[in-house]
C-alpha cells in the first residue's frame, strides 16, 4: 500500500531543500565580497512557525558551524516581533547575546505568510568582511567587551510591509568600512529570502499550509528517528572529553572546554559544566554558538544521507552553565568564538564520543592560526584579506580513512577560494601552497599532510595574527598521535621576519611583504603500529613523511637506497613496541 503521507513528506521535505539551495546559489551569484561569492562564508535554510519555537526545517550545504546556532537568532527575532510581523517585513540581528554567534556573523530572516498567518521562514547567516569597531576585518585581539568587537545589531526590521527602512539600512552601511562590499552583500541576502518566498508561497498555494506543516513533521520525524538509531547503537554510558584554547589574547591561558557525554538508550546529553569560568579576551562562546558546535559534533557522527532539520537536535540536549566560556555573561566579548573556543567545543564532544563510537568519530581539525591583512586599493577603497589559503588542510583521519586536504577545516564547509580569483580580488599573490613533510597526526590511518603558504601582499598593508593549536594542538583519536603545532612568521624573508607565539596586532607590512604560514594536518586515528606499511611507503614516496619519521612514528623500515621496505626489520622493530 501507498504510504501517501510519506510521498508528500518527500516530496515538501526535496522542494524545501531545493529552496535551501537556490537561496545559497542566490547569494553566490549576486553577492559583491569574496567571502561571500568565492568563500562561500554562509549558510542558508528555512524554519517554520508551528510552535513557539522556530522549527529547522531545510538547510543548504554551507558554513557547518551555522547548523544550528541559526535557531538561536531567529527565536530571538521572533520573541522581539512575533505579534508584529506582516507581509514583506525582513529581519536582521547579528547580536551574540540575541542567538548570534560572534558580531561578523548577520542574520536575515523573511516571514512567508498563509492565510494572514506566518508560516514558514527563510533565512540566510553570512560572515560579514567588516563589522565597524575599532579594527578592520572585525577580529580584535585587543577586545575586551562585547562593544570592542565591533557593530552590535538586535533585532530590527530592515525592510517593513516591503518597504526598505532607509533609515535603518544607511545607518547599517555607514558604520562598515567596507561598504561597497556591504550593501551588494545585504541585498544579495534579502534577495535569496525573496526568492525563496516566492517559491514557498507556490508550495503553500498548491498543498495548504496544514499538508505542508504535517510533511515537515513527518520529515523532522523521519531524520529524529535516524539520529536515535545511530545514538541506540552507542553503549549507555557517560564520557568525558577534555579540550584546551591556548589562550585568550589577554594573558589567560590554556582554557578548559569540558563535555561529559551520557548515552542512555536513544538520548544523548552534553553538559560542560567544569569549562573555564568567562574570561577577559574575545573567545567566549555564547550559547547558541556552542550548542551549534556540539550539534556539529554529533553530525559528524550520523550518516550523511539524513536530512537536516530539527530532528537532529531533538535527541540531543546541553547544559551549559551560565557565566563560563561556553556560556558568558553579558558584556563578554565573543569575536573570535567561531574559530576558537568553538574548535574545542567540537572536539571535546567528539572525544567524548570516542570512547562509546569510535568507529564513528573523526576528521576534526578547526584550531587555525588566523592571520587577517587590510589596505587601500589604488582608488583609496579599503580591502580586508582572510588570507583563507593559510588555513586551508589541517583535517584529521577518521575511522578506515586518512585526512584529506586543501580545504578549510571541516568545522566551517567553506570552500577554498580559486587562487587567480584572489589575486584579482586583493593586491596579492599566493607564492606557495604545497604539502609538507612531518607535519600531521600518524595513526592508523592518519591526518592530511600539514601545508607550507606563502601569500605576498603588493600593496602596503597591516596584519594581525591570532595564533591557535600551538601548545594545545587538535588531539588524534584511539590511540593516535595528536596534530603538531601551526607557526606563523610575518614579514617573511626579510631582517623584520617574526614568528607569532601568541598574538601580533596590527602589524606593518611594506609593499612585497610576506606571511608564511605552516598550517600543521589533523590528528590521526588508531595506533600508527598498525598502518599498513605499503601506505607508510607510499606517504614516504609522496613526500608526506621522511623515511626518519616512517621508522619512529609508524615502525617502518625504509632503505634510503632503494625506497623499499625492510620487512624484516619492520617486523622487528613493531613487535618491540607493541604491547
């Protein structure tokens, strides 16, 4: 028999996902900054109204770290307008403390009404290239409160009944250095929701907001169901994972992130009581930022076929308690939260999990050393430089696979720019970006090979570094060896050349000036005893790992002679010390 309800849930869930990825094909093709259209820094997906939460209901391929903490701002906005929203209004917030992540990171929501009733929400979370402030680019390694981070948006209209709020928007775009880049960027975001609304409005029209909310519910259900399978299969139990930041910029060091996982039957909940109390500088990860990153966690861990939306998180709860660095207080400054403290977030869970799933853990790698440039092009205009190619590799292996590289790490989905489209962009060239030897996580299967970049800068410029992965660098898993430490020297080649211990701020840079970044690999996975020494040969033969590290790390014997593996020696050499 038919099972019609399944059908139509298959058929609203596809369309809604093929609205999802229109919004972010949308926005790539319109937008003006290279985050947006060469990056791809943002995420797009609908919500639905059908409670007094909002709802997940579809999400793009995008910026993973996005994968839920976009539930946080559109409840927020919600809570601010839900008895004032009429057809046309758009939404914005970028507020940490109002379902934000950090500043950078702006919110775009578009009620979709049916029958006088909202009903279905799109929404797009990009990273913004500038967020006034004191610092160009937004990150500022000197912020010692929410205000220092930059421009701070609650929840407000910016356009009403389809009018675009002048006022509003003006006053937005004029405290942003970049706001050639900012107004194409808005639009290309207001746009994506209209397009969307246009086609959910089709979608309502033809099968009535009652057909479409039960296939939602049926779809939600259907991942909830996946998601407690896999979860089901974990033993019950509770785990711990113990993670560290380096540092907070403002003499701080080694910050705890502490999750202790507890299994019982298809439940799952993550508390981090025992995290590091608030701290001064600007890594502190308000709370829908670190209930993303356990989220992005778990996803790692499920099946990549489930449909994403609310189901995932309905098995899954956090505690988190207030007034620690995975939880602040206002005014706690969170800017660089994303790519700090979040890594750890991930990676504590993940540990967790190690020791209940092994097999289901892996390729977790985030903790990049950020080093941001800006200047002025020829025509006065201010250019901000992420220098993404000095964060690309870096991810760990996983069970029954090694780490794959040349790609920002797995925790942000961003897609690595074309380098001819950087260099048209910014006044820079990319010198190097080339594997390097020795400087991954060994292991059974083991992490991609770290990278050597050198990006050269034509015009003068400023940079500030912000080092991560240093001494606590990402952990490797099952008995695997953890990552090695990033480096980064400034003014590359010169008598000025700086290596970076924790942080750099606003560092001058001449015309031809050079950073060089050694972005080490991920973490391995299982014991590096155990690699098959074909593969440890082949790693050799690439030039991945030296024939000095083949024998220490991984217990195989190379002759340097003939690149031919002494078996015997080998054989020896792993049996002494296994235990």
């Amino acid at each position: 028999m038919i099972n019609q309800d399944f059908i139509l849930s298959q058929v609203v869930g596809g369309s809604l996902d093929a609205v999802a990825r229109e919004m972010s094909a949308t926005v790539t093709r319109t937008a003006r900054s290279p985050l947006f259209n060469e990056a791809h820094d943002f995420t797009t997906g609908v919500f639905d109204l059908s409670g007094k939460k909002s709802r997940l209901v579809a999400q793009a391929p995008g910026c993973t770290l996005h994968l839920y903490a976009v539930v946080g701002a559109v409840d927020h906005l919600l809570d601010a307008f839900r008895y004032d929203l009429h057809p046309g209004d758009i939404l914005l917030v970028n507020d940490p403390y109002h379902g934000g992540s950090h500043s950078l990171d702006w919110t775009i929501v578009m009620p979709v009404f049916y029958n006088r009733k909202p009903i279905l929400l799109p929404a797009v979370r990009s990273h913004m290239a500038d967020n006034g402030g004191p610092v160009a680019g937004g990150y500022n390694p000197r912020s010692k409160d929410i205000w220092h981070d930059g421009l701070r948006i609650p929840p407000l209209k910016i356009y009403e009944r389809g009018e675009k709020r002048r006022d509003v928007f003006d006053l937005i775009v004029a405290n942003n250095r970049l706001s050639h880049w900012l107004e194409g960027d808005l639009n290309a975001m207001i746009g994506a929701c209209k397009v969307a609304a246009s086609r959910i409005q089709t979608m309502l029209d033809k099968y009535g907001a009652e057909k479409v909310i039960t296939a939602i519910d049926n779809r939600i259900q259907y991942t909830e169901n996946r998601v407690r399978d896999e979860i089901s299969s974990w033993p019950d139990g509770t785990y711990v994972g113990e993670t560290f930041a380096d540092h907070d910029f403002q003499g701080n060091r080694d910050i705890k992130v502490r999750a202790t996982v507890t299994v019982k039957g298809s439940d799952l909940h993550i508390d981090f009581t025992g995290s590091s109390p608030q701290v001064k500088g600007f890594i502190n990860s308000p709370l829908s930022n670190t209930t993303s990153f356990a989220f992005v966690g778990i996803s790692t861990c499920c099946d990549e076929d489930i449909p994403i939306n609310e189901g995932y998180m309905n098995p899954v709860t956090v505690t988190a308690p207030l007034g620690t660095v995975v939880n602040p207080q206002l005014p706690a400054p969170c800017g660089h939260a994303t790519a700090c403290v979040g890594a750890e977030i991930a990676e504590a869970v993940l540990q967790a999990i190690s020791q209940c799933a092994p097999k289901r853990v892996g390729v977790n790698a985030h903790k990049l050393p950020l080093a941001y440039s800006h200047g002025k092009y020829d025509d006065g205009k201010p250019w901000v430089n992420l220098n993404f190619y000095g964060y690309t590799g870096g991810a760990g292996a996983a069970y029954e696979t090694d780490g794959w590289g040349l790609y920002p790490p797995v925790m942000t989905g961003v897609i690595l720019p074309s380098i001819e489209m950087t260099e048209v962009q910014y006044p820079s060239r990319v010198l190097k970006h080339e594997y390097t030897s020795d400087f991954t996580g060994a292991g059974r299967w083991r992490g991609t090979p770290g990278l050597d970049v050198q990006i050269q800068h034509l015009k003068e410029s400023r940079t500030s570094v912000m080092m991560a992965g240093v001494r606590n660098t990402t952990k490797g898993f099952c008995g695997a060896g953890d990552s090695p430490s990033n480096k980064v020297i400034v003014g590359y080649g010169t008598d000025e050349a700086r290596e970076i211990d924790e942080t750099a701020f606003e560092v001058k840079m001449p015309a031809g000036g050079i950073i060089q970044f050694y972005r080490a690999g991920g973490g391995g996975w299982g014991n590096p005893l155990e690699r098959e020494p074909e593969k440890v040969l082949d790693d050799v033969l690439n030039e991945f790992v030296s024939i000095e590290s083949a024998s220490q790390d991984y217990g195989v014997v190379i002759d340097p002679e003939t690149l031919a593996i002494n078996e015997a020696e080998t054989k020896r050499v792993r049996a002494s010390r296994l235990p």
